[in-house]
C-alpha cells in the first residue's frame, strides 16, 4: 500500500498568515468546471491572468515543491540526473524533425527582433538529443537518463479546468539513451525502473492512481504507459480486466474473442428491400436516427482514411484508403485500424478527394468500396453480421446511401455487396473468434476495429468482462525507439566498430496537473484535504485572540523542530471564518488556541478529514498526538 506517513527531513516552516498572501474567497470563479478548479482558486492557491495562464501563489508553490521534491528524489534513485534545458528554443531543432508540423497550432511561436522564430517548448526530445549527440561520443557512455522539471507551453485548443489543462504547465520530462532495447543497459531495463520509480512517486504524493497501457508507437507491445490518477471528472476513458491486471486507456484496449454468430459473419437473409431516406440536415449519426427512429446500435458507421506511407510501402501493400465500419454506436479506433490493415500511419481522408473517388463522406455505406482498387474494407466484427442471433431473425441495417442527405434502409451484407464478401475465403466462422478474417483478394478483412466498452469481454481472462472507470493522465513513459535519433542522426560506434542509432525513451510527469489531480480526488463539501506528504503545511495553528501568539509561537517552535511545516493564521477575523478557510485550505491538523481550551492548559485539536467535533488535547501532549496523527 501507498506509503502516506509523515518523514521529517529537517526543520519545518513558520509561516504567519499575516505576512504571507491566501486571498480565499467565497465564490468560485464563473468559468470554473471542476472541483480542483474551483478549490484551488477559492482557496488562494491559484489565480488566474489568463486563458490558460495561471500565477501559482505561495501555499502553490508550497505544494508544487513537495511534488518536484519527491519526483526528484525517486528520479535520481532510479539513476537519472538532473539538468536544465531552455524553454526558448530556435525553431530549426523542431523543423528538422517535422514536428513543428506534427504539433501544428499546439506549437507557440515568438519572433526575436531579427525575425528569428523560437517554439517555447512543448516537450524536449529534439533539444535534448541535440545535447546528447554532441555529449555522448562513446557506446560506452551508455545508457545515460536525464531529467529536467521546467514549465512547458502548449497551446491548447481548450485549456480547461484550470491548471488541468493549462498553456503554461510545469513538466519533469526525463529522457534516456541506449545501444540495445533488450539486456543490462538497455532500453527495457530503464523503462522497467521508470515505472518502478513513477509507481513511487505517485504513491507518496497520496494518489490513488492506475498505470495502463497507451498506445506504443514504433516499438510496438507494451511500450507505453499512462498513470491515471482515477477521478470521476477526468477526460480520459480507462478499462479494466477485474481477474487479471490488465487495464489500458481507450485508444489501446483490446477486446476478447466476441462470440462469433451462428451462421457465420455475414451471412444472413435480407430484412427487407432496400430502401432510401432522404435525411437532409443531418450532420451526425444521433440527428438521422432521431429523423429515421432507427437506433444508433442498427445503423453502419463507415469512415474512410487514406494511408500516408511512401511510395515503396505503398507498392507493397496496394493500399490506398482504408473504409472501416463499424456498428453506429460505436467508435473506430484508429490504432486498431492501422494494425489490422498493418500500416504504419493513416488519416481521415479529404473530402474532396474522396467525392472524386466516389465517396460521399458523412453518407458512405460498405457499397462504395465494391470494385475500387487499393481500397481495403475494413469491418468490425460486430457490424459484419447478416443474422441477429439474439432476436432470430434477419439483421435489421441502415447505412450511408452513398449519395449526400440520404441514408439507406434495409442493408443486406451479401446482396448489397453483390457477393458473399467472404465466399472466396476459406473459413470457419464458429472457430475463428479470435484471428481476424481476410477474403483471399487481400480487399476485405473482420477484426476488432472498435473501442472498448464496458461489458466486452477481456482480452486476459476467459469469462472476465472489462469495466470503465474515469482518469486524470499525471504521467506517460514511453518507448522511442530511434525515431529521434535517425531524424537528427545521433548514431554511435559500439564494440564492433558498426554505426548504430541510438535508442531512446521518453518519460513524463505533469507536475501542476498532479497537485490539481490530488485536489479533484481529495476534497470534501468544505474545501481540499491534502494528503500529508504533499501538503504546502501540515499544521495550521489558529488563533482566536492576540494573547495568543506566545502559546502559538511556542507550540509552533516545538512542532518545528521536529519537521513540522506550520501556518498561524494570526489573523484579526472572527473564529467562523477562520474555521472555514482552514477548511477551504486543507491543512492536515487545525490546532485551534482559545481562552477555554487553555483554561485547562489544552488546545483544541482537529484532523482535516475527521468528521469528528474537535477535542481538547493538553499542551503537554498535543505537539506528540501531532506527529502521531500525521505519521498514520
Ligand atoms: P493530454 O493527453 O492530457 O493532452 P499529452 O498526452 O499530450 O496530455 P504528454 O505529452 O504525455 O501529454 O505530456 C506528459 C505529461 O504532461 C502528461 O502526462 C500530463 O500529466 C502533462 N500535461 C500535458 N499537457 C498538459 C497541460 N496542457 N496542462 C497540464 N499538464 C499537462
Ligand atoms: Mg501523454
């Protein structure tokens, strides 16, 4: 289980609210969507000056260097050092690697007065392998693992929930470098510790987190992994297999073996002629089944990509456009797409393109594909049924008209395609539940196209149903491979005298986004609860009268010396409010000094997430039922 407990390093602060700046309020800002917004703002914590764009004040800052602090300390045990890269960074070092048009608008941009163009950086691969390539001369300098924690920019479309997603964010971005991906030194070994070290790291910040599988680029298998901090406001889908491990985010997870139909794919009789609607002003799949009162779950989703590869792969493969299908109420998964057609990289297709070719994008049914060359389609296992297993009667379809404004009723698989799309393959329906089906001209394939949804089967225990739950992204680790490398040619000799790229991991960690993370999963009605670890003090000691300040100052002193992080609000304000904003601000313990309490020698002693009323604790035992309450 995650390790909470309190460890003292060194002396603690003394903090007096009056001599510091926490402008709590009352209301919330008026764009504010989520709890972390919301709290983190009325708390004092942030403040925003623009879209996007935040000031984090001091009890932020507070909070900010604990994160940065244990992230640093598990970085360098997982041996990783330290350094610091610019922010500002000449345009060229991104145009080599064309990701200036990979990230496209995401990219800010500034102009120097001699009209040089500078990106403020996104993330720093190409910085920090122009540094590694003048740096790391030798194999036998390898492997090498840097980090850095700095502010990055992007220009979000959407910078939302406050510091969630913002356009000024602070990132530890890590970096590592080997000759191998298997063995000591080698890329895997590195990636292993990276998890080990980000499983630390969000454990000791308190968070309640799942590491899933994410998409894995170049190097394929599990070579990626996100870190959701599990919260039901978060913008990212997670699956879960309950009887094995598995879990991945929704743009990697596969789905078991679906149960193949009866009759086998395809085949079933027609449920009637088809017929045409005309469905003008109808811009997605809810409208027109709104209009027609067809349900989502009986219509056919078709989406056309064109495959962006070179000239050689594309002599190879044959392929052009890919038209995947997919029932109307599900949703095709690019990546899925693409390994089941074994292509590197796809696209949707151009409109204009495709209307030239005889696509009407927005109304295209499986019909079009029939007889085009280089044109794969594509369909999802459970769009590709003729028969209704369920029910016991012919599949009911509508689908595109291939023609603007007008869908299709009534579509039949094997007399709308003019053929049995699989009589030419030799296949047994009932007995390939699993391995993707492919006609034998290479122009048709079944497989599982579609994302993931709650109640498929799991992919990693028979019988086993995959669930859904909502995440927050705090940390991606990723396998490279030599895509940085080869771009900007960082090769080395090894033992062998042979020229070889080097091989690269990246490793990220939204170091703003984790202490909002914390707050959406740690609050209550009344404000935050901050974890003890990560809280900007563990005590806040208020008092309730000026005479006060000596006892305050003491306990204060004592607590301390022992490590104890404290905040006096000193304030001339009435208790009620006090109370409340010690509340808002989620300090662990509230040690509260009145007249009452010290008349019996005590003070009032309070843990933030107890629903308790507080009780008297005597002077002589308060500063040792602190460390004790902060230690569990
Ligand atoms: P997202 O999918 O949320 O846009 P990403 O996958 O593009 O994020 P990465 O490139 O993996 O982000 O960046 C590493 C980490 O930086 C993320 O895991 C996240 O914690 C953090 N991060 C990314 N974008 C932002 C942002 N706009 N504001 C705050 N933190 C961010
Ligand atoms: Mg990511």
């Amino acid at each position: 289980m995650a390790n909470h407990s309190f460890t003292a390093p060194s002396t603690g602060a003394i903090q007096l609210w009056s001599g510091t700046i926490i402008p709590t309020t009352r209301d919330a800002p008026t764009d504010a969507e989520s709890p972390s917004h919301i709290l983190l703002s009325r708390g004092g914590y942030v403040r925003k000056l623009g879209a996007g764009i935040y000031d984090y004040l001091p009890l932020a800052t507070r909070v900010l260097r604990k994160i940065s602090q244990i992230v640093r300390q598990e970085m360098d045990a997982a041996g990783s050092s330290e350094l610091l890269l610019p922010a500002l960074l000449p345009i060229e070092l991104y145009a080599g690697t064309k990701r200036d048009l990979d990230y496209g608008d995401l990219l800010f941009k500034v102009t120097d007065r001699k009209q040089g163009i500078y990106a403020l950086g996104p993330t720093h691969e190409e910085p920090i392998t122009e540094l590694a390539k003048a740096a790391i001369t030798s194999y036998k300098q390898l492997p090498v693992s840097l980090y850095q924690i700095q502010t990055k920019f992007r220009d979000e479309a959407r910078p939302r929930s406050g510091i969630l997603r913002g356009r000024e964010f602070i990132m530890k971005d890590a970096y590592s470098f080997h000759l191998d991906i298997e063995g000591p030194g080698g890329l895997n070994e590195t990636y292993d510790k990276m998890f080990a070290a980000y499983t630390s790291i969000f454990n000791r910040c308190g968070l309640d987190f799942t590491a899933v599988e994410a998409e894995a680029g170049p190097i394929g298998g599990s070579a990626s992994h996100e870190f959701m901090v599990n919260a039901d406001s978060g913008e990212d889908t997670i699956l879960k297999c309950p009887a094995s491990n598995y879990a991945a985010n929704v743009e990697k997870c596969e789905i078991g073996p679906r149960p193949a139909p009866s009759k086998g794919y395809f085949a079933g009789d027609p449920s009637g002629n088809l017929d045409e609607v005309h469905t003008p002003n109808c811009p997605g799949i809810e409208e027109v089944a709104k209009l027609t009162k067809v349900k989502p779950q009986n219509m056919l989703k078709s989406v056309l990509f064109s495959v962006r590869s070179s000239p050689e792969d594309l002599a190879k493969s044959g392929q052009e456009y890919i038209l995947a299908v997919v029932r109307g109420d599900h949703d095709v998964n690019e990546g899925k797409v693409r390994q089941a057609a074994g292509v590197k990289s796809i696209e949707l297709a151009d409109p204009a393109k495709a209307a030239a070719l005889g696509f009407a994008i927005g109304f295209i049914s499986p019909r079009a594909a029939v007889g085009k060359k280089g044109v794969l389609l594509l369909v999802d296992r459970d769009a590709a049924l003729g028969y209704d297993d369920a029910a016991n009667k012919p599949r009911f379809w509508m689908t595109g008209a291939d023609k603007k404004d007008y869908h299709a009723k009534q579509f039949n698989w094997q007399r709308d395609l003019g053929t049995d799309p699989l009589a030419a393959t030799p296949h047994n329906p009932t007995t390939h539940p699993a391995g993707n089906l492919k006609a034998t001209n290479n122009n048709l394939i079944v497989a599982d196209v579609r994302n993931a949804l709650a109640g498929d089967p799991s992919p990693r225990a028979t019988g086993s149903t995959l669930i859904t739950g909502r995440g927050i992204e705090v940390g991606h680790i990723f396998k490279l491979g030599t895509k940085y490398s080869d771009a900007m040619g960082m090769s080395i000799l090894d033992d062998k005298q042979t020229k070889r790229s080097v091989i690269m991991g990246c490793y990220g960690i939204g170091v703003s986004r984790t202490m909002a993370a914390s707050v959406e999963q740690n609050h209550d009605p009344d404000g935050i609860i901050w974890p003890t670890p990560i809280a900007p003090y563990h005590v806040i000691i208020t008092t309730l009268s000026p005479s006060h300040m000596t006892v305050a100052r003491d306990l204060a002193t004592q607590l301390s010396t022992l490590g104890v992080d404290v905040l006096i609000d000193d304030r001339d304000e009435r208790p009620g409010v006090k109370f409340k904003d010690a509340d808002l601000i989620g300090i662990p313990i509230r040690l509260t000094i009145g007249d009452k309490a010290l008349a019996e020698h005590a003070v009032e002693f309070k843990p933030r997430k107890s629903k308790d009323k507080p009780i008297n604790v005597p002077l002589t035992q308060v500063v040792a039922r602190t460390i004790e309450t902060l230690s569990t």
